[in-house]
C-alpha cells in the first residue's frame, strides 16, 4: 500500500525519500522541554506531531524506538527553584510531572526512553573530553567552548554563513573566547548553582551537548530522525550537528533526517513564555477536552504556522464531534446482524479512503489532507446508518466490519477516539438498561423520571440522541 515515504529534510531544503538506516526500523530522537514551567501549546506541538508520525511508521511496519530528552539542569530551572527556595531537582521532578498530565491528556504515547542531563553527566564529561583531544574544543578557566572555526561545515542546517553570524550575532560578549561564535560545552560552577566535578573543575554541562550524548547513547552513531521546534534550527541543532559529527570524525554521521514542525503563534505572533503571550495545556483543558486539543494540531500540516484562538479550538471540537458521532453509530450497527450485501460499494470507498489517508500521511507527514478522508468516510457511515436504521436497508454485517475497521485503524493513527471518560465504569448494558427505562418513563408520562436519567447519563459522559428508530447513545 506504502510505496514510499516523502519527507521535508531541513538539512537538504527539499523533500526526499526516506530510507531507514537499518531495513525495518526508525530511530528518533526529539528535544524534549526544559522542565520550569507547565507545558504551553507551543511545547504541545512538536510531541503530538511526533507521536502521530511515529504511530503512522509503527503501523505500516516499522519498528520504532523513540527518544525524548529533558534538560533538567539549566538557568532557567536553577533560577525558579532559588527564587522558590527550593532545590533545582525540585522543579525539574514537579514539572515533568506536569508534562506527563498534560501529554497524557493528549493521548501522547510514552518514549521509549527519557534521558535526563542530570542521570549523564559521566557520559557529557567523556563527549566533551574527546571534543578537546580531537582538537575541537578548548578549556578556559573551568569553562569549556566548541571552536566553531575547527568545524568547515557549521551553519549547513540553518543555511547561515559564519562570517554573517558573527557580523550580526546576538551573542554574549566574551574577550576571552578565540571566536564570538564558539559555544559552551562545559560552564565553570558559579554560586548557588548545581555542579558536578570535572577535568576542568566543578561545573555543569552547556545547552547543547546534552542533546548529542544522549541521542549517540541511545540510538547510535547515525540515526533517522531528528526532531523539534523551528526555534531550535539555530542554535541548538546547528551546534548539535558541530559538535556530533566532529567527535564521531565523520560529516556524514549522526541524524540523518531533520524535521522541524512551525511556530503556533497568537494574532500571528510567535507565542513564547518570554513574550508572555502563551496558553498552558493545563489551563486549555479546564475548557476543552485533550483530544480536540490534538485534534486542532493536527489539522494544520506540522511545517505550517498554526494560529492558537478559542474560535479555532471551538471548530475543531465541533469537526471531531462529527467524527466521533460517526464513530458511535458504527459501534450501535456493529451490534446488529446481517447477511445482507448492501455495504459493498461503502467497503470499497472505505478501502479507497484509507489508501488516501496513508498515501497522506506518506507524504511529509500531511496529518491535515489525512483527516479530510476521516471525513469523507465519515459521511458515508453516516448515511448508511440512515438507511439501515431508518429507510429499512438490510444491514450487511461483513462488509461493514471493514467499513468499521478502516475508520478505527485511521482515528488510531491521529490519536482520537482513546479519550478516558467518567463512562468507563459503566457499562454498556447498563447503559441500555437506563435507556429502557427512561423509554417506560416517557411512556408513563413521567417526564421528571426521563428527565433524570437523561441527566444522570450526561453527567457520567453518556449523551442520547432520540430518533424515529428510538433511542441511541454515544460515550464523550
């Protein structure tokens, strides 16, 4: 059905091909958040991106094996935890465990692993180490700095030229430094800050190279994916690929694939905590469910700018409603029985739309033209139901089974339908049981009653739809 795999390659500027490193299996590493504050929808972004790109490889049949970092030592963490007065792990536990609330809110699936700077320290030590003997880095007063001079390449991911970053560089004055550009491996310990001891005296680990250790530790020399922010191109995956490639000694090595989802802005501006004009994921899902929170990611393609408004939120819970309806009244004709050839023409279109939904997906990842064949599917389930429901069509249970399953195997994919409600606990037959008798209310004229177990359904995530053929009912 897959033929091939198109993706965007910011290393290359252009789309290509994919082919895995190692026949049947994906490698990713993606940047994982700096743990000082609860999650905001820009820091969403990347990870639902990756988690439906990964669900989509495992499906067709790769073996995926998934790494996402946390940089849970840095200014930022050790300033909030001295102004608090607490320590730096302190924050760094307290907000990655944020992070999972909210990824999980999301239907995010777990990495496979979750290295964190603080758990490597021995293996940055060593990095750096081999750094300075290969003659790329040089010690200076407990710090440590990548000479970018020493690398003939850097700049080849940003497509930025030395000579013009150092002109126009925002970077920290340093005389001390052989070049303005050089970047810090090492930092030389001040007070009140964490450190660890070291060749070079007791300090902590620069920004960067945390990201190379651990993508080379646990994924090898040479990967396939490389993910993020657009944000982090330059710099941070720039002096990635530097500092990687000069200790491994080949220009070739390290990801091989460089995937960069688009900025969510605000009013079409970037949104970012230093701005102050951004939205947590915590405080999003006080008013709108986790999975039209992905379901609004998701509709817009990963490389593209996604602008965050209640109005855009609100259209996508709306859209996902239609397809979840959808999805109930597949599940309510799964129940009936059928020996009927009427859902053939349906099975084929469904075939079709899956095959569309993949070749989408195949595609550079297009999440947005895929759920339009979710959609598609959608209305024809929609009408079918109609049919057999209402206008006496024979119901055809095996044709239908495959309607039903293209539908699931695509939901499966963007990550909707797996939402846990206050429903769980009750089950279907209960369910009908309280439809039943509410039936035997309406039909004693005793409204009050109905109007009760209505509400009592509501409230436990049960919403019922009245309909000539009777009474049916969808979990939310």
């Amino acid at each position: 059905m897959i033929r091939e795999i198109t993706v965007y390659n910011t290393l290359t500027k252009r789309k290509e091909v994919f082919c895995p490193l190692e026949a049947g299996k994906v490698g990713i590493y993606v940047c994982g958040v700096t743990p000082y504050n609860d999650p905001h929808i820009g820091n969403a972004r990347p990870f639902v991106t990756w988690d439906t790109i990964r669900r989509f490889l495992a499906k067709i049949g790769y073996k995926v094996r998934y790494i996402q970092n946390f940089t849970d030592v840095d200014d930022k963490i050790i300033r909030t935890a001295n102004e608090q007065g607490v320590t730096w792990k302190d924050i760094a536990d307290r907000y990655i465990k944020a992070y999972f609330t909210s990824m999980d809110a999301l239907n995010v699936r777990h990495a496979d692993v979750y290295p964190r700077v603080s758990e490597h320290i021995p293996d940055i030590i060593a990095m750096v180490q081999a750094l300075i003997e290969g003659g790329y880095a040089y010690p200076l007063e407990g710090d440590v700095y990548f000479s970018v001079d020493k690398f003939p390449e850097y700049g080849k991911l940003s497509g930025r030229k030395l000579e013009d970053m150092m002109a126009g560089a925002r970077v920290e004055i340093d005389e001390r430094k052989n070049n303005p550009m050089d970047f810090a491996l090492w930092k030389a310990a001040k007070p009140g800050e964490p450190f660890w001891d070291s060749p070079w005296g007791p300090g902590r680990p620069g920004w960067h190279i945390e990201c190379s250790v651990m993508s080379l530790k646990y994924l090898g020399k040479t990967f396939d994916f490389h993910g993020g922010g657009s944000d982090l191109i330059f710099p941070h995956h720039e002096n990635e690929i530097a500092q990687s490639q000069a200790c491994c000694g080949d220009w070739h090595s390290f990801a091989r694939y460089w995937v960069h989802n688009g900025f969510i802005t605000i009013h079409n501006e970037k949104m970012s905590k230093s701005a102050h004009n951004f939205f947590t994921v915590a405080d999003i899902l006080k008013e709108y469910p986790g999975e039209v929170v992905r379901f609004f990611i998701l509709q817009t393609h990963y490389r593209s700018p996604l602008d965050f408004s209640d109005e855009r939120l609100k259209d996508a819970q709306a859209g996902l409603e239609r397809l979840a309806n959808s999805k109930a009244l597949a599940d309510a004709l799964a129940e009936r029985e059928g020996t009927a050839d009427t859902a053939s023409a349906l099975a084929a279109s469904a075939a079709a739309a899956r095959d569309d939904f993949y070749a989408a997906m195949a595609d550079d990842f297009n999440t947005a033209l895929a759920i339009s064949y979710l959609f598609s599917l959608s209305k024809g389930i929609n009408v079918y139901y109609n049919d057999v429901m209402n206008n006496g069509l024979a119901f055809d249970a095996k044709n239908f089974a495959a309607v039903r399953a293209a539908y699931a195997d695509m939901a499966e994919i963007i990550g909707i339908f797996e939402a846990q409600s206050a429903a769980d606990d009750l089950q279907d037959a209960a369910i009908e049981g309280l439809i039943q008798e509410r039936l035997a209310a309406r039909q004693a004229k005793n409204w009050a009653r109905a109007d009760e177990i209505r509400d009592e359904l509501k409230a436990r995530g049960i919403l019922l739809e009245d309909a000539s053929a009777g009474t049916r009912w969808k979990r939310v």
